[in-house]
C-alpha cells in the first residue's frame, strides 16, 4: 500500500498546525464579536450556518496573507466554488450516516459502512475532477497542497484496491434479490428448523396461472414458487414484521459475516480517518465559498477589491483611498461614492465626523469597520488600495433600544457601555462611535464627548467619532492640548459635504459650519427669511 501524507491536521486557512493551534488556543483572535459584525452590517451579507463569522477572526498576519492567496484563487477559478458546492452535500451525507450508525444493528451498520466508502470516493472523485485541471493556474499553497494530497489518495495502490473491493462486495450484497430457505417439518408436518439455502440475485415469481398470463411467460424454472404462502407484510402486526425482517438480517449477517467484518476493519483503519479530514474542513469550506461569494458580488458591480498592505511593526494606522461600504454597495443600484480615510501619527488617530442628517456618516463610519473586519478574516478590502496595520479589537458605540435603558435611562444606559469600551481597548484597537450621546442635550452630552475623546486620544488607538454635535469641533483644540504634554494621539475633524445644497456623501477634512448646514436645509425647504418674506408677499 503507498503512503500518502497525513491529512489529520490539514487546513485551508490556517498556513500550518502552529497557526491552527494558537487561533483555536485564542492567542491570535481579536476581540471582534457577533454583536459588533450585526451592528456594522456584515452578517447580512456573509452569513454561516455551521459556525459563527467571529471565530475566523484573526491577529496573525501570515494567516491574513495565507487566506487572501485562498481568496484570490477562488476569484481567479470559478470551478473552485462549484467543486466545494457538489462536495458539501455528499459530506453531510457521510455526517448523517455516522449519526444514524450507532443506532443500527449489525447488518446495517456493515451496509451503511458501504455506504460510507462509496460517499468517501465520491468526494475524492469530486475533488480530484475539480481541482485537478487546475493544478497550474493554483496560486495558494491551500489549494496546490489539497490538490496535491487528493491526487496522491486517488493515485494510491490502495485507492484502486478499495474501488476494486467496494465493487465485488457491492455487487455481492446489493444484486440480493431474494433468499432460498429450507424447512425441515416434523411427522405432524409442523416447521421443526429452518436455515438458509441460497441468497439469490433474482427474485421469486409467482406460480399462479393469472401471474404468468400477465407476465406472458409461461415457463418454471428455479425462481418460480410451485404454491405461494401468505404475501409478506399482509396482515401481519408491527411485532411480526419486525421479528422476520430481523430473522433475515440475521441469515444475511451470517452468510456475509466473514467479508462484512473484514470490510468493517478496512473502514474503520483507514477510511474512516480519511473521512474525518474531510468532515474536519467543511465550516472552512463554508466560509470560503460564501466569503468568495461576497466578493464576487462587489466585484459584478466593478467596485474595487485590494490587498492591503499590512505594517510589520504593528504601528496602528489606517489609510484607505476609495473607500466604500460593500454592504450598502450591494442594496442600492446608485453610483457608490467612494471616500479617502487616513488614520495615523502624522495626521490624526482620532476624527470627529459631522455633518447632515442622512449624509452619510453612518455609512462610511462602518464602512471602515467592515473593511478592518474583511481584513482580519483574510479577505480582500473594499477600497482601491489600503494600507491598515491589525487591531486586537473593534468595539463600536452606536444607537440602540437596549433593555438596561428601563433602569438606567439611555444616558446612564450610553455611559455605561463606553465605560465597557474602555475597560477592553488598547492602542492598537479601532472604536466606532455613532451619534453616541445622543439621548441628552448638547451641553451635557459635548462635556461628556470631549471627556471620552480625551480618554481615546490618551489612549491611543484609531476612533472615528460621528455626530450631530457640530459644537464639539470648537473642542477639538481645547482636548488636544490637553492631552499632548502626556503623549496623546491627535484629533481631528471630518466632514461630511454638501455641494450646492445637495448631500455629496464625500467626506471632508475641515473644521464644520454648522450654520452652513442649517442655511442649506432652510434654502433647500424654503425657509430662509428671503424666501419666508416672498413667499408670504406672493401669495397675500
């Protein structure tokens, strides 16, 4: 038998064992949970059934760069995604037939391992059809090393040994058509013991005159019954039925025990092992075919998708240039705006977004957070090009109905969950505040504000701060001197632009206006004083 390299801890998006080890042991995983994914939107959008999106999450660069060669081939050769979509079903056979076996008996237990060899070849058949043509146009170590693998398993004297095999017995014991049974009857002509004569490919037939007429055959041979008894499963009870199917199962099992137990054997030391490899990749399949899938879609539209460039020194920063939002981009057929976002010490770590109502701040404030997410699951970013180091966390602040407003107020209920924040971040985490305080007036909440961006500026990390307190930015000097004798990052203002009176969706770095603002939407609706005194004058 030729050997052929173990496949027990073989991975898609893990480059080796170490890797695998210390994500799963939670070394490398980031604080990025499910509540953070739903409130910027990705679950929408990219959704598993088989495991939760927050457990890919990962701070290993060499698993982000591993991931995005997976990605790219699964971009790069459609067939990939086809193979893996005609694989899982045939793999949640096998799961399902696991299940089932510690529930059978003998007889089944030795059919359904059968069962299990031929679903074992046909996944490798399907692998090996699919991956196989495109051994020269694989780029990732993932797939030339699954390539690879599957081809030595199908090349195998054993593989062949096992076709061969699952053959002859197949044949042997699915062609049963029928079992010849010998009774000995005692002097009364009463049954005294029976057993098996023969197990038949053929099935009986029926020797009643009316039969052959219909059958047009008019011959006997051995298959034909001289008299019938009662018809099978005719008025007998459950418990009858059972007790003969059993018995049959048991004349079967016996006739077949040797060749069944030895086939048995064969599963269970080397099928079996083979199996579980690939059982053990099918979360890891449904996360690529469905993040391949995600991809695909944004780049029908012929949004751009880039390969970040990832800082070694793990300095946070954040620049990304024709940033847009992949979940908004795939709900509106409106051209996307596309934003430039620079997050680092020579400009600022810290900005506070304001601007119009609807004008997009929310958009681009999880816009950044989806692309460090995408980042950090090993898949491309939605922007023309980037660069963004990895953050050991994404915490975000944004409105919500959240149960604890009943005891606490949604002020208390507000504070409370930016104490939290803090009680996780670190230099190299992103925060997402958007319209936090919102629930209290513009004194108390831009107070409280400047205290929290005093907080982060000391803290050190990248924070995007979206709001509707225009007044803050007259704070932003006032915090930044206060922070800076203590080495506090910088912070600085965003704006998100109107042009001409109309929301662009551009987002700006300037000092905002808020009268601007106000002096648009009054013109826009008609409600400066000029067009309040004409209006009036017209229509008296």
């Amino acid at each position: 038998m030729n050997t052929v390299t173990d496949l027990s801890k073989f991975s898609l998006i893990f480059p080796d064992e170490a890797a695998q080890n210390a994500h799963y042991s939670g070394k490398d995983r980031p604080a990025i949970d499910m509540f953070v994914l739903e409130e910027l939107g990705l679950n929408e959008v990219f959704h598993l059934k088989n495991s939760n999106l927050d457990e890919y999450f990962t701070m290993d660069r060499r698993v982000i760069f591993h991931r995005m060669e997976v990605f790219g081939d699964m971009l790069a050769c459609p067939e990939i995604s086809q193979t893996l979509n005609r694989l899982i079903p045939v793999l949640t056979d096998i799961m399902e037939l696991r299940r089932l076996e510690s529930d059978s008996g003998d007889t089944e237990s030795y059919l359904e391992s059968i069962t299990e060899i031929e679903l074992y070849i046909s996944s490798l058949n399907i692998l090996s059809e699919g991956l196989s043509p495109l051994r020269d146009r694989l780029r990732s170590h993932a797939f030339r090393a699954l390539t690879q693998r599957i081809m030595e398993l199908v090349n195998s004297e054993y593989y062949a040994e096992l076709n061969q095999k699952l053959s002859e017995l197949t044949s042997r014991v699915r062609d049963i058509r029928s079992v010849t049974i010998g009774v000995n009857l005692d002097a009364q002509l009463r049954p005294s013991s029976a057993g098996v004569l023969s197990i038949n490919p053929e099935p009986f037939r029926s020797g009643d005159v009316i039969e052959k007429i219909l059958r047009l055959n008019f011959k006997d041979d051995e298959y034909t019954c001289i008299a019938n008894l009662v018809p099978f499963s005719k008025k007998q009870s459950e418990n009858q039925k059972t007790a003969l199917a059993l018995a049959f199962n048991s004349a079967i099992n016996e006739v077949y025990k040797q060749s069944l137990r030895s086939w048995k054997k064969i599963v269970q030391s080397y099928v079996l092992e083979n199996t579980d490899f690939l059982l053990n990749l099918m979360p890891e399949i449904e996360f690529l075919v469905k993040g391949t899938a995600l991809l695909r879609q944004l780049d029908a539209k012929g949004l751009p998708l880039c390969r970040p460039t990832i800082p070694e020194n793990g300095e946070p920063v954040f620049r990304a240039y024709g940033l847009y939002n992949p979940c908004v981009a795939l709900k509106v057929n409106d051209e996307i705006v596309p934003n430039d976002i620079e997050f680092d010490r020579d400009n600022a770590m810290i900005y506070v977004l304001t601007g119009p109502n609807r004008g997009g701040k929310s958009v681009i404030t999880c816009a950044i957070g989806l692309s460090l997410a995408m980042m950090q699951l090993g898949m491309f970013v939605p922007a023309e090009r980037a660069t963004v180091s990895i953050a050991d966390g994404i915490f975000t602040h944004f409105p919500t109905g959240a149960d604890d407003t009943i005891d606490k107020g949604r002020l208390g209920e507000e504070c409370a969950r930016l104490r939290d924040i803090f009680e996780e971040v670190s230099s190299r985490s992103l925060v997402l505040l958007d319209e936090s305080l919102s629930s209290t007036g513009s004194f108390e909440a831009s107070y409280i504000a400047a205290e929290v961006l005093a907080g982060l500026s000391r803290v050190g990390c990248r924070c995007l701060f979206s709001t509707h307190l225009h007044e803050l930015a007259a704070e932003i000097d006032a915090i930044n001197a206060r922070t800076a004798p203590d080495g506090g990052a910088a912070i600085d203002t965003l704006v998100a632009g109107i042009e001409e009176g109309k929301r662009s969706f551009k987002i700006v770095r300037m000092k905002p206006d808020g009268k601007s603002y106000a002096r648009d939407i009054a013109d826009k609706y008609g409600l400066s004083y000029e067009n309040i005194v004409k209006h009036f004058t017209e229509n008296r």
